[in-house]
C-alpha cells in the first residue's frame, strides 16, 4: 500500500511540475507555438525524462559497497552504463571511420547513416568475425574439460577464481570464455542457414503462387494457414520432441532435423510476403511484357520480381533472423536445440543459471550466465536497428 502511495505520488508532483514547465515555457518564449500547442503529456514526458537522467547520475555515484557489502543493482547498473557509452563511442568511431575510407557508394552509405544502424552494422561484422575465426580466438576447446570445475569469473584466487580462466568453468571443468565462442559460431552460423533455407523454400513457394495463381495459389495458401494457426514455438517444441526420439544418440542428425523443422515453419511467414509482394508486381505492364516475348518462369522470377522485391525481403531476412536466432536459443534452453557437448548460448543459459545466486555478494560471478543472454539481446537489438534503418531508406521517408 505504501509503494503504491509513493507512485501516485510522485505520478502527480511529475504531472504538476509538466504543468509548471509548459507554463514557464510559455512566458520565457513569448507564447510561441511549440509550447502554446503542447499538450500536458508531451511536458510531462520532458519532466519525466529530465528526472529519469537525474535519478541515474545520482544512482550511478553511489557506493559499491555498503559496510562491505557489495551493492549488485549499483555494479550492474554501472556497468550497464558504461557499456552503453562504450558502444556509442565505438559505433560513432567505426561511423566516422568509413565515412572517410572505402568506396564513393560505402562513403555516402555511411554519411547518411544513423548512429544506431552503424551500431548495428559493427555488431553483425564483430559476431561474423567471431563466428568464423572462433578455431583461432577461443583458447581451448568448446568440448575440451580441463580438470578444474566451478571455477568463478573474475580470476580472483581468493575468491575461487583463476587468471587462466576469466569468465571461470562449468560444471565439468570447461572453459566457459571458449565456450562463449564457439557458441557464436553454432548459433549464429545455425540460424544463418536456417534462415537463408527458410527464405529459399518460403519465397520460391510464394513467387510461384503470385505468378500462376489458380488451384496451386489456394492449395499452398491453406497449407500456410494451417501451418500459422499452431504457435511456431511450441509447434517447434513437439516436433523437436519427436525428432529427438527418432535421432537416438545422434546429437548431429537432431541439428540437422531442427533446422529443417524451424526453416518449414518460418517459411510460412515468408510464403505471405513473398506472395503478396509478387501479386502486386505480376499486374505490372513490364511483367506482360515479358510473357509476351515468350519469357519463361524463372526468367519472370528472378530477373523481373525478385529485384523488385529485394528490399522487402532482405528487411523480413533480418526480422526472420531475429525470430529464428531466438527460437534455437530457447529449443536449446529447453534441452532439445542444438545437442551438448556443442556450445550453445541457450544451453549455456540454463546450465549457469545456479550462479545467479552469488548476486548478493559477488556480482561478477552472477554476471556469468547472463553473458550468454546478453550477446543473444545485443544481436537482436542490432539486427533489428540494421532491419528498421533499411525499412526507412526503402520506404523513401524522409527525416
């Protein structure tokens, strides 16, 4: 009751200090449009926010240790910070760069790009680099046990921990930094080719509907619509299942079966898109144009839809990556994604949960499983400011 005591009221000292601003505001500027139209909500948006960067000054200079104590929402909120503003610099740093290096066509691409989207841009490239050169970065193998078990993050001996190992060891003594790695290069590079499958079946299917139209258009759309009435999760989930049973002790042929699964039922999403995008090319006069030459169907498609289809299937690429990225991470959570001893952020996610409960009094042990959850949130939210930038610059808006 209290709590909720102290919302209402500081919900209303916000509302009245708005009021306030709009009022000021207004006698400062001689009644000018902008604040003489504002309305009380944009104000108390302004107040809110104004008191929001005040609350985190304030709290981001308080002790990290009371009677020595440590203070974890103090840490991670610092640290959080500082992550943040490292990411600005380094996206304005890598913006600013290759505004000045490269071709004309990559100079004026990154001049007229938003400091977000070059955020999003230097992530994809650090995870592709990872992913690939995972063999040459992680210093021991993902499989390798190397004797030493429950090893903390950190390095500290007097705290359980060990400089050869930073981020510290699981369960059985693996090396959890090169797992991290190597994680990168399986769920990634996994998601990857099961998106680029999923567009290859889902966009071939969908282009060939909008041309021929007729019984196979109403057959393969029904199919689709079967298909997109089952949540895609826990469709993926009881097929896994099942494919589990069928691979036995095969922890290969249960990748190869999750791939195929999430790569049919995302290309249910890409079929509706790629369908309705190539309906509305297929009435065009340069389409009739081409059959009447004699053009045959790949010609129709590939040289005449698909270019002009390009932009909003590479911007629905990005949203499927997004999709199908955390769909193997949360399979993998639930023990029927990709198969140990292969790394996996999912799995890596549920084996480290139990560090969690050294928050109160070592938050950089706790921190440990949640770097697995952190690198799938920081490429989704790149992935995602890379997909938004690229829907902007194809919809011809302008700032």
């Amino acid at each position: 009751m209290n709590a909720l005591i102290w919302i209402v009221g500081g919900v209303l000292l916000l509302l009245a200090l708005g009021w306030a601003f709009r009022f000021a505001a207004q006698k400062l500027t001689g009644n000018k449009p902008y604040f003489r139209d504002m309305p009380l909500g944009v104000a108390f948006g302004y107040v809110f926010a104004a008191a929001a960067l005040l609350f985190s000054v304030w709290y981001f200079f308080q002790p990290q240790a009371v009677n020595d104590i440590p203070q974890p929402g103090v840490i991670f909120f610092r640290w959080a910070v500082i992550g943040l503003l490292g990411f600005a610099a380094a996206s304005w740093l890598f913006r600013t760069v290759f505004r000045n290096v490269g071709s004309e066509g990559s100079k004026k691409l990154f001049r007229s790009m938003p400091l977000t989207a070059a955020f999003g841009i230097m992530i994809i490239i650090a995870y592709a680099f990872v992913s690939i050169f995972a063999g040459f970065i992680a210093p021991y193998g993902q499989e390798e046990i190397l004797g030493s078990a429950n090893v903390v993050a950190g390095g500290n001996p007097a705290l359980g921990g060990n400089p050869e190992f930073p981020l510290g060891t699981d369960q059985i003594g693996r090396d959890i930094l090169s797992r991290l790695i190597y994680g990168a290069q399986n769920t990634v590079g996994i998601a990857f080719v099961t998106t680029c499958l999923a567009f290859l079946l889902g966009g071939t299917l969908g282009f060939l509907a909008a041309v021929l139209g007729g019984w196979l258009d109403q057959l393969l759309s029904r199919m689709v619509d079967a298909l997109m009435a089952i949540p895609s999760l826990i469709f993926s989930l009881l097929l896994m299942t099942i494919a589990t049973a069928w691979a036995g002790s095969e922890a290969w042929l249960v990748t190869v079966y999750m791939i195929f699964i999430i790569a049919v039922i995302d290309s249910t999403r890409v079929f509706r898109l790629s369908r309705a995008v190539g309906q509305s090319i297929v009435v065009m006069d340069y389409i009739e144009a081409a059959k009447l030459r004699g053009e045959g169907m790949g010609y129709l498609i590939f040289r005449e839809i698909l270019p002009n289809a390009l932009a909003p299937l590479l911007a629905e690429f990005g949203l499927r990556f997004c999709f199908v990225f955390l769909t193997i991470a949360s399979l993998s959570f639930l023990g029927v994604g990709i198969q140990p001893p292969k790394a996996d952020w999912g799995t890596m996610v549920r084996d480290l949960s139990q560090f969690i409960n050294f928050a109160a009094f070592a938050p950089n042990v706790a921190v440990t499983p949640l770097l697995a959850a952190g690198a799938i949130a920081l490429l989704t939210v790149a992935v995602n400011f890379v997909v938004d930038w690229m829907l902007h610059k194809s919809s011809g808006l302008k700032e």
